[in-house]
C-alpha cells in the first residue's frame, strides 16, 4: 500500500515535471524513487530466507559421461 501511494505520487510529480519544465520539480520523483528503493531493500531483508544465502548455494554437479 505504501509503496502504491508513493509510486502513485512519484507518477504524478514525474508529469508535472516535463510539462512545466521545472527542474526544482524534478527532485519530488527521485526522492520518490530512492524512498522505493529503500523500502524494497527493507522488505528483502526483512522477508530473506538464510538458506538462499549466495555463499550457500551448491555449486553444479558434473554429469558429463
């Protein structure tokens, strides 16, 4: 949900932006972007499971005959 509503604004203010030329505007959209960015950072981290860690994976077993 809340990333929805900051998507939703970062669209928004990303509109504005190139119809009004203003690149004082052009900040609201990054920001956006970077507080999205943050959040998806949390939640994977939050939400990792320890097995999928990368220095756990196997390595790929030779079948060659």
């Amino acid at each position: 949900m809340i990333a929805s509503v900051i998507g939703a604004a970062a669209l928004v203010a990303g509109v504005i932006t190139l119809v009004t030329a203003n690149e004082g505007m052009l900040a609201t959209p990054v920001a956006a972007m970077i507080a999205l960015w943050a959040l998806s950072m949390i939640r994977h981290a939050i939400t990792s499971n320890a097995e999928a860690d990368i220095h756990s994976l196997r390595k790929p077993t030779d079948k060659a005959a």
